[in-house]
C-alpha cells in the first residue's frame, strides 16, 4: 500500500493540472484570467502545489475537470450517523 503525505498528493494535483492546461492550449495568463485566480496563486500551485481550495475549484471548473470533487467526504446513506444507531442495529 503507498500511502502519501499531503503533500505530495498537492504536487501531483499541481502536475495534473499543469498538463490538462498544456493540452487545452492554454497559458498561465489565460488560465488565471478565465477562471478569475490570481496568476501568482496560478503560478505558486503549479510549481509548489499549494492554492486554497476556492481557486483550485475555480480552476477545476475552466479546466471541465470538477467531476470527483462532489464526491469528496461523501457519508454514503446506509452508514450509521452515530454510534447510538450503529448499537440499536445490533440490538435488533
């Protein structure tokens, strides 16, 4: 199993986005500009992986790339929301 720190999983973000940039043709300039992120905040998470998650939304939406983000932190809605459920369900 190949757990990663947060970081590193920030700079393939960072890396990922870079290359679906490159293949829509896009510059720095015009990424920053359509999606309304600042081009240094554009240019420090490409080279360092580090953007507050607002912008890389922003960025995610321009880039047709947001599918998977709505799935973050996702409870499923068969899982118990407390432990009281999960004993009454054993009880039972």
């Amino acid at each position: 199993m190949n757990i990663k720190i947060p970081a590193e999983i920030q700079e393939e973000i960072a890396g990922r986005v870079k290359k679906l940039r490159k293949k829509q043709q896009l510059t720095q300039a015009e990424l920053a500009q359509k999606s309304g992120v600042s081009l240094a905040s554009l240019k420090r998470f490409e080279q360092k992986g580090k953007i507050a998650f607002g912008s890389l939304l922003k960025i995610a939406y321009v880039l047709n790339a947001l599918e998977g983000f709505e799935e973050l932190f996702r409870t499923p809605k068969d899982l118990p929301k407390s432990l009281d459920e999960i004993i009454k369900k054993k009880q039972k």
